[in-house]
C-alpha cells in the first residue's frame, strides 16, 4: 500500500503543472548537428514538458534551412544561433517581422589562436601572435625545415580563410605554414595528442567546445577587432588583411513572431535562458568524457546546475522540473 501511494504521488505529481501549455499543439525546436545546439534544444525541451505541460519535437537541419524554417513558421524555436555566420539573413528575417530576437544563449563565442598552458608557463614571453617568429622553432613543420606549423581550421570552413588573412597580417608566412585539417575530428585529435604528450602546438580554435573545457589552453592576444578590417579577412581576395582579433561571437536564440504572440509565459522563459560560456564548454567536456548524449547531458545540466536554471522559470514552474528530475 506504502508502495503504490508513492507511486500514485509521483504520477500525480509529474502530471500536474502550474498551467496549462500556452500552446495546444507540439511545439517544434529546430535541431542543429552540432552538440551545445542538441544540448541546448534538450534542455528546454525538458523543461517546456515537465515545468508548462507542454508537447515537443525536434526538426533537424543545418542553419540557413532551419532559419527558412522558423521563418515560414514551419519551426517555433531556434534555441542557438550563431549570428556572425548567418547575420545577413537572421537580420533579414528579424527585420522583416518573421523571427523575434530573444537575445543572447551564452555569455558570447570565442574564436582565436591557442597554445598549451604548459608552454604559456614555460615560455612566459610567448604572448601574442606577434611573438611567434621567435618561437618557430618551437611548432617545427617537419615537411618544411626551417619553418613552424600553425593548424588552422578544418577545409571549407570560413575560418580557413580569415586564419590565411591572419597570416600574412601579421607577416607569418615566411615562418610557418598553414595545415588545414580535413575535418573537426581530426584538428581535435591532433591537439589531443600533442596535449597529453606535453608537445608544442599552436592552433586556432574555438569557444563554447568540450576541448577547451577539458584541456587548460590559453589564447594568444591580438590587437582588438574592427568591423571593416574582418570583414576583408573573410574575403579570399583581400587585399590589406587586418591584424586584429576575431570578433566576439553572438550567439542567440529567436522564436516565429507567431509563437511570441501566442505564448508570452513561454517567450518569458526561453528569454532568460543564458549559460556563461566557460559552463557550456564544461558540459561538453562532461559529455566527451562520459561518452554521453544530449539528453544525458541536459539532465546532467538540470541535476547540477539547478541554482542558475531556476532563474529561469517561477517557482512553481521550478518545482515540477525538479520533481520530475
């Protein structure tokens, strides 16, 4: 009998919400490949269900589409946008009245160039880009005696061509090469393997991700940003390369206009959601290490990150998500 009360007490109270869900229809999230995306669209979909009794699904696709998506109204919610990649359109959208804004997921991406901070120690001069001439020897291109390797990003990425640019705004082409990686995996493993062997290396890379999260990296300074100067950087054909630091990412989330008209409680919700971008590269490292997925790792979020996500929600909301944990 004790049994079947405690059970009867958790159905109730994981069937029972604080309202009902504003809308009467599942609510669609567009799900991108990449896994702080998948990680972030769990999380609030956990929290829609179990805190506003709400029905949701995910469609999957990369971002143009999905941004297409949820301005025809096809997709409610995109959870995270990486702006700078897509701002021609995002803004095209927005203007239009399409998508709302809701601001900003993370505190903001960080793209540049890192080495070990075990190096950082051992070399406590070597703090900029502008210092690595005199460090060449330390990166040595064992296919170009006399010059350093510098691992740029994977082929076809946009930061293939900005990291080229850097190159020779900084005057680094006579002094290293360039790798390019095929593919993400394999500029991970190969800072992986130079990391746990405590070996030089200096590469690009970038922030909210499970390797910087997992491994102590520092980031190597450049002169501050300029719009104008980056925007020739992504150009193949620039002519005056900027020497500047890449901007700071923004990274956003936005709804259809349909949506955040008819459910402002849940507009409210996903507006005050923002992790700093130091815990989203942590969770990516917990998952990395764990072997764990999305949902895993957004349960993993709700579990140990409670004191930041009840910001999120009232009370009441908060106290179904909990009980449902």
């Amino acid at each position: 009998m004790k049994k079947l009360f405690i059970f009867l007490w958790i159905t109730l109270t994981s069937t029972s919400f604080a309202s009902e869900c504003e809308i009467d229809r599942e609510i669609r999230f567009a799900g991108m490949s990449w896994l702080s995306n998948q990680v972030m669209v769990e999380i609030e979909r956990f929290m829609l269900e179990k805190g506003y009794g709400c029905t949701t699904s995910v469609e999957t696709g990369s971002s143009l589409p999905m941004l297409a998506a949820i301005g025809r109204g096809d997709v409610d919610i995109m959870s995270e946008v990486w702006i700078n990649s897509i701002s021609k359109a995002w803004n095209k959208y927005v203007k239009e009245g399409q998508v709302k804004s809701l601001g900003n997921v993370y505190s903001g991406g960080v793209e540049g160039w890192y080495i070990p901070r075990y190096l950082a120690k051992k070399y406590p001069e070597l703090k900029s880009v502008s210092d690595l001439p005199k460090y060449k020897h330390l990166f040595e291109d064992r296919e170009a005696p006399g010059k350093g390797r510098f691992y740029s990003c994977p082929i076809g990425w946009s930061c293939e061509v900005i990291n080229q640019n850097l190159m020779k705004a900084f005057h680094l082409t006579e002094d290293f090469n360039t790798f390019s990686p095929g593919t993400a995996a394999a500029l991970k493993a190969v800072i992986t393997s130079h990391y746990k062997r405590r070996k030089p290396i200096v590469f690009y890379y970038w922030t909210p991700t499970a390797l910087l999260g997992k491994f102590d990296m520092v980031k190597l300074s450049m002169p501050p940003s300029d719009t104008s100067g980056h925007i020739c950087n992504t150009n193949p054909e620039c002519q005056t390369p900027y020497p500047g630091s890449y901007p700071i990412a923004e990274i956003k989330s936005g709804v259809h206009t349909g949506f955040f008209d008819a459910a402002p409680k849940l507009v409210n919700f996903l507006s005050k959601v923002k992790i700093p971008t130091e815990d989203v590269s942590k969770l990516l490292a917990w998952a990395d290490e764990e072997g764990a997925e999305a949902p895993e790792v957004a349960h993993y979020f709700l579990v140990h990150y409670e004191s930041l996500w009840s910001q999120w929600v009232p009370n009441d909301v908060a106290k179904h998500i909990k009980a449902a944990l």
